[in-house]
C-alpha cells in the first residue's frame, strides 16, 4: 500500500514531481477524498487548515499530512477487508466406498461465500481452491443428426446405452444417459412441404421408409438404464430434408434451457452433438420467412419442438450463455469432413471438444470416454457480470507449480481425479456505485454446479461521518453538517464555513476583503476570493503552497543553495529561510560546525586561520588547503631539521660547531640499519621519514616525530651509506683497448682507401690503353737524341722525341715488327 511505505520527505517528494491526485481531485469532503485513490487520507484535526487554504487542503496522501502537521490518530483512511462467511471443505471422497454421496453433498471448490469491503483504488485478494472429486455424477445426452446421411450411424448407436453404460462405470457409479433427435425446421425450403413428402421424405427409388420431418425430439429422458436407452433408440427412423446444414442449433438450445424435461441433474452434464453435416445459425431462417430472433425459452410439448417455424435459429452467442448457465459442457462428435468447421466453433464455445466421428459411427464410444477425459481434466473460472467501475484479475498456480496469469490466470489444465489446485483472485473498485448499495457477483468453475458466492459492499463514506452534527452552529448558523472536522455545507452554501451563499459568490463587496493593503491584486494574484475569504490556489507539487490571509506567502521561493531550498538545511516559511541548528545564512548555507575545520592536531585551521561556514580561512597567506596545513615556500620536515640531526648523529655538517646551543629541541635515538626506524602504521601520532645527503655525498636517513604534541623525537641510522671509489685497473685496460682498437680501426680505413685508389688508377689506364691510335701506313724511322739538362736536339731534326723519350722508358712498343 503505497500510502504505508511513504517514510521518508525525500520518497514523497519524488512521488510527488507530477503532483497529487488526492489534491487535483479538489474533495470538500471526507467520503469524496477516499474515493479519489487509496492513497489518499483526510485530517480531520479541526486546527489543521492555515489562513488562505481551502477544505480540499484535508485530503492528501498520508506522509504529506503527517508532513503537514496533522497526526496520525486525526487522519481518516479507512482501508477494505476480506471475510469468509461459508468455507465448507471440499470432499475427499472415494468410489469403493460404502457411503454414496448426493450430488449436492460433495464440494469440489473452497470457500463458498466471501464478503469484500472494497475501497476506491484499492484490490482486495482471496484464494480459491478446486479439487476434482473422485466418483463425481455424470449426465450424458446423446443428440443425433436423424437426416438421411445418418442412417448407418443409428444402427451403430442403437446398442450405445448397454455399452456407454459398461464404459462410464469406470469413471463414475452414478450415470444417466439420454437420447433425443433433429433433423430441420418444417418449413420451405429447409425440407420438401408436398404433402406425399411430408409423410415419406426420403426418394422412392431406394424403396426407404422415413419418419416425418421434425425440428427436434426429446426420445429419451436421463435415466440409469441401459436397456431403456436401446430400446427406444431402435424405433428410432430417419427422416430427410433438402439442404445441407441441419438445424442443431435449435436442438441444442432446447436441450440447454429444457431441463426439467431432459431431466438434468445438478451434476457433471455433457452434451454429445453427432452429425455429418453443418449447421445453420442466427439469419438463415429468413431464407424460411421467419424473422423473430430465438427466445432462449424452452417449447417443448410432447417432446416435440414446437416453434422452429415461428423462432429463428439462435446465434452462437446466445448458445454460449445458455450452455455456461446450465454448465452443460458439449462435444461435436463429427466426421472427418466437417472436422474445421467445428474446431473453429469449439473455440467459441468454453469447456467444449471435437471428436471425429467414423463414418459409421462405430467409435463413438471411445470418442466420448477420449472427449470427457480432456474436458474433465481442464478447470476454467468465469465470473458473472461485475458492477460498473469494478475489475477482476486472476492468478492460477495448477500442478506442478505452474503459475499462470492474464487470460491463463483463469484455468488450470492435466488435472487428474484428486488433484488440487488453487486460484489467486483480486478484486478492486475504481468508484463507489450511485446509491453505494452492495452488489453479488459469482465466480464458477466452466462445466460444473458449484459456484462461489461474492459479496461487494463499498467504502463510500468515513467512519467520522456517523459522528456528523447536521445543521451544527460551527456551519455558520447550520448551513451544514459538521463532519470529519470539516463542515459539509448544504445545497446552495459554499466557504469554509458554509458562510456564502451561491448566488453571493462574487460581489465587490466581498473582493475588497481579499485585497491586500486596499491593492488592486485579489488575493495577490495566487488564489481565489470565496465568500470574502481568500482560497490559495494549490500547487502540482504538494509540499509547494501558498498561505496566509492574502496568499502573499509561499514556502518555495525562498534562496536556494547548490540548487536545494535553503541549502536543504531549513525550511522556506513567507520566502524567508527559517535554518536548522548549526546553520545561518540566507540560503542556510553556512554551517556553524567546526569539526570540518579541525586539522591533524586537532587545531581549528591549524592555528593559522578562522573557520567560516565550514571552510578554514588562512589567515597567513603562505599556509592553505583545507586545514591551512600546507606550505608550498616553506621547507620540509625534512630539510628544517637535516642539520641538526647531522651535527648530533655525526658531529658534521653547518651546525657542528653550535649543535648543543641551536640543536637541543629533540631526543635522537640511534639504530643500527633502517629496519629499525619506526614506520607510520604502529604509530598514533604523525611521523615523517626522511633521507638527507652530506657535504661528502653520503646519505643518512631518519624519521622525526612530535609525541603528545609537545614531545619531539628522532629515530637515525648510526651508518652512513657513502658511495664506493673507483677501480683502477678496468679504468686503464679499458683506455688502453679502446686506443689499440681505434689505431686497427683508421689503418683498416687507410688500407681500403689506397686499394679503391688503385683500384680507380688500374681502370683509367686501360681506358686510355684501349683508347690509343698508331699510324700504321708511315713507316717509323730510328730517331737518335742526346739529352742534356738544357736542351733537346735530333739529328734528323725530328719533333716530338721527348715523347718517343719518355715511352722508351716507359713501355716497350713495336711498329712493324722494329724495334722502337
């Protein structure tokens, strides 16, 4: 129940963002307000309404009136309730068992009568239980197609009784069968109406003898005995008519509404329709001239229908409802041709099934046991027309624990003999009915007698109602009864007070009683003038509303912090912020608690500055962050305190030569290696580690603490970690390799530059070589020359003997074989 779970401002509020139907609804009474939801409630506190708001104000969702002021003891919510007045057990009964039970002495569903009190909105939900009765009593009505197509199936048929009987014995110890027969409405041009025949409709050709046409005969009414069946059943004749489709229908509706004369018993009923053929339905008996709509009533007279001339055939429908009425349950026993037509027929009609029927009729016993057996093991409830505004759901939770809901909600199926099931069912209502009077409805398992008895009465009005004073003197001189802390004017009266009259309503008279300050605003322009008085108009949001006498006050537009109404620390009361406790401001947005402020000594800000709204301070500005705990330009931990503790642990450092004047604030306690040094995690007060480097590059680490806030404490390594010198001896191999290495380097590359320069020299002499042109028609003479230092003369005054010179030296050419 949505109005119970509402435990929290913050829940309703977000169930409130589309606004409040109880508010919309605009109720000016208890009674109305109830019937707006079932989350809605009425305050009937006398004090509740404040200066500006209407009746309609009373009725809101619970958490809101609590919200409100109003007290739980002074709210009306009355709520419905479920009692059971008959809860009969169902029978456990067996067939062997000595003790045979009536019909009416076994119960197959539980309970049997309910009484719902039903509140607008609100569902109430009962359990229903079904248990299939062992040796439960069957009636079962044999009704056959007579037509000539028939005619073998009779003959199979006419020892149906002795047999069906012997079968049924299985099922039951109780069992009445029947038999009655159809062929087709007397009229033209359904059958033949000359007179010869009328007599004999069947052709003479084939020398048959045929009963009269008729439209439906009860043979045989419900009787236990077999023999009986037989007998009659085999001075049954056939009969014929003219078209195809035979009229059933009518038969059905006979057999359905007829039941004294059939002779049905408040048990199991089964209906068995066997037939070759179609069937006409609701307008085919125009084609006969018969127009008037079938009556539903029976007409019987001799065991003879006796208006198929005057009555139309029934619709479908009308079938439906006669044959859930009377919880007649039907099976189509029909041949194989006819088998989609009544399928899609079975589908119209609840608790019905379709067998095919041989051609000779010779299985229809099997065909029946088969039919019952499905019909028998599927339950399905329906329920009576419901009152207007009231709704029904069904939960179905059948064998083997399979839940079923919405339209399989309704039935359960592969239900043996002895099996239960149960039903979940929830009624609510949406409106009270005009006179509020009670209402019953009925709810039944398809097929079978027993039904379950629902009685609807309906919350219309308060229980506070009945304290009501009429004409009281609260109502302004008993313009109206007072109720429910309210007053409930009389017909013609409007206000608060019942203090105005209709046709009073809105006078200028009363409208400058609604301005404020002589203004020209009514009500400053956020609500109605009634009756002199001003009405403030409501808000989609409940929590938002406008108040005092001239509605110039609301509660939510006030300042807002971080998008809150008053930083969600106060309340807005005439758009002026009223703060919770330790919180100030215009939007209560400044807290006034310090914890927020506290650094890690427990210092506001650290000593360094004031805690405003939460938030520290600084008032030096080298110190911030939230505590003003850090010093970007300050120095470390660390760093402060390196000297010192070098010159006590190691008497080095700048402060060697004043260590016992400027080093004497802290207690050092040396250890042997840093495993020793204390570590943050076992300790309760802050530490720092530090590592520092000397004037020798050595390092030395330790940790410096303040204890009890007063008490400063320094945990060193007694040993410095000084770095090693170097190793000779690698140094002086590794020059030496390195010189020896880049000598072979440059005379590889000496090498290989004067081979590519022979390499190139080698080419362009034997380019020049193959290049070379001799003179090889002139016969070279001997030239002899004398070299001296200064000059060079030929004898034969030759040109060019330097040249012939220098290849004399050079190379060793022949001309023509000479030797040059």
């Amino acid at each position: 129940r949505p109005c119970h779970s509402l435990t929290t401002f913050g829940l309703l509020k977000q169930q409130s963002i589309h606004g409040s139907d109880c508010i919309k609804a605009n109720a000016q009474s208890c009674g109305e307000c109830i019937q707006v939801a079932e989350k809605c409630g009425w305050c009937t506190d006398t004090d509740f309404l404040k200066q500006g708001e209407s009746k309609s104000a009373r009725c809101d969702e619970l958490q809101s009136l609590i919200t409100k002021g109003c007290t739980k003891a002074k709210i009306e919510n009355p709520r419905g309730s479920t009692s059971i007045n008959k809860n009969k057990p169902v029978t456990n009964r067996k067939k062997d068992m000595a003790e045979k039970l009536k019909a009416d002495q076994i119960t197959q569903i539980q309970p049997q009568k309910i009484t719902l009190n039903l509140r607008s909105g609100e569902a109430q939900t009962f359990k229903l239980k079904f248990k299939r009765a062992e040796d439960y009593p069957i009636d079962l009505y044999y009704l056959m197609d007579l037509s000539f197509s028939m005619k073998d199936d009779l003959e199979n048929v006419k020892n149906l009784g002795t047999d069906l009987m012997r079968e049924m014995k299985e099922v039951t110890s109780d069992f009445h069968i029947g038999f009655g027969s159809f062929v087709e409405k007397t009229v033209m041009p359904y059958i033949s109406t000359t007179p010869a025949r009328l007599l004999n409709p069947c052709t003479s050709t084939n020398n048959d003898t045929c009963t009269s046409p008729f439209s439906y005969k009860n043979v045989l009414k419900l009787t236990e005995d077999g023999e009986e069946f037989n007998s009659l059943v085999s001075k049954q004749q056939i009969s014929g008519n003219l078209d195809s489709p035979e009229g059933g229908f009518d038969a059905i509706m006979q057999v359905a509404v007829c039941g004294e004369a059939i002779g049905w018993r408040n048990v199991t009923s089964l209906l068995v329709f066997s037939t070759d053929a179609g069937f006409h339905f609701a307008g085919d008996g125009k084609l006969g001239g018969i127009v008037l709509p079938n009556d539903g009533k029976c007409h019987l007279e001799n065991n003879m229908y006796t208006m198929s001339h005057y009555y139309d055939y029934p619709s479908i429908a009308h079938l439906v409802q006669k044959l859930s009425d009377n919880n007649i349950q039907t099976i189509f026993a029909v041949t194989e041709e006819f088998q989609p037509v009544y399928k899609e027929l079975k589908n119209l009609i609840p608790k019905s099934a379709v067998g095919t029927l041989s051609s000779n009729s010779s299985n229809v016993i099997k065909l029946i046991i088969d039919s019952y057996n499905s019909l028998s093991s599927e339950v399905i409830l329906e329920n009576g027309k419901l009152p207007e505004g009231v709704s029904i759901t069904y939960k179905s939770i059948c064998k083997n624990g399979w839940v079923g809901t919405g339209e399989n909600g309704r039935k359960c199926s592969n239900i043996s003999i002895g099996d239960e099931v149960s039903f979940e069912i929830a009624i609510k209502s949406e409106k009270c009915p005009p006179e509020g009077n009670s209402e019953t409805i009925t709810i039944k398992p398809l097929g079978f007698t027993e039904n379950v008895e629902i009685v609807l009465n309906f919350i219309c009005e308060c229980e506070c109602s009945k304290d009501g004073k009429p004409l009281s003197e609260m109502c302004h001189n008993g313009n109206g009864t007072f109720e429910c802390g309210a007053c409930r004017c009389n017909e013609g009266r409007i206000g608060r007070l019942c203090e105005c009259s209709t046709d009073e309503v809105r006078t200028d008279d009363l409208d400058a009683n609604c301005r404020k300050d002589n203004g020209t605003d009514i009500c400053s322009n956020n609500g109605d003038c009634v009756c002199g008085t001003c009405e403030c108009k409501k808000r989609e949001n409940p929590e938002e509303r406008y108040s005092r006498k001239f509605c110039e006050c609301d509660n939510f537009n006030c300042d807002r912090s971080n998008n809150k109404l008053c930083g969600g620390h106060g309340r807005c009361e005439c758009r002026v912020c009223i703060c919770d406790a330790n919180y100030t401001g215009s939007a209560c947005d400044c807290s006034l608690d310090t914890s927020t402020c506290l650094a890690a000594n427990k210092q506001i800000c650290n000593g360094r500055g004031t805690c405003e709204c939460g938030v520290c301070k600084c008032t030096n500005p080298k110190f911030q962050g939230p505590t003003c705990e850090i010093c970007p330009t300050c120095p470390g931990v660390c760093a402060e305190h390196k000297d010192c503790v070098q010159c006590q642990a190691f008497e080095t450092g700048e402060k060697k030569d004043t260590c016992k004047r400027d080093c004497s604030y802290f207690n050092l306690i040396r250890v042997k290696d840093r495993d020793k040094l204390p570590q943050p995690a076992d300790q309760s007060y802050p530490l720092s580690h530090c590592k520092e480097r000397d004037a020798n590059d050595c390092w030395f680490y330790y940790t410096y603490a303040v204890r009890n806030h007063t008490e400063r404490e320094v945990y060193v390594v007694d040993t410095l970690e000084c770095p090693a010198g170097p190793d000779i001896i690698p140094i002086v191999a590794g020059v030496v390799a390195g010189i020896v290495l880049i000598g072979l380097a440059l005379l590889l590359i000496w090498k290989l530059l004067m081979i590519i320069h022979d390499r190139r020299e080698f080419a362009k002499f034997e380019k020049e070589k193959m290049n070379a042109k001799w003179d090889t028609v002139r016969r070279i003479t001997p030239a002899y020359c004398r070299i001296t230092p200064t000059n060079v003369r030929s004898e034969n005054n030759c040109s060019g003997c330097f040249l012939l010179f220098t290849l004399q030296i050079s190379v060793p050419l022949k001309a023509r074989g000479n030797s040059v």
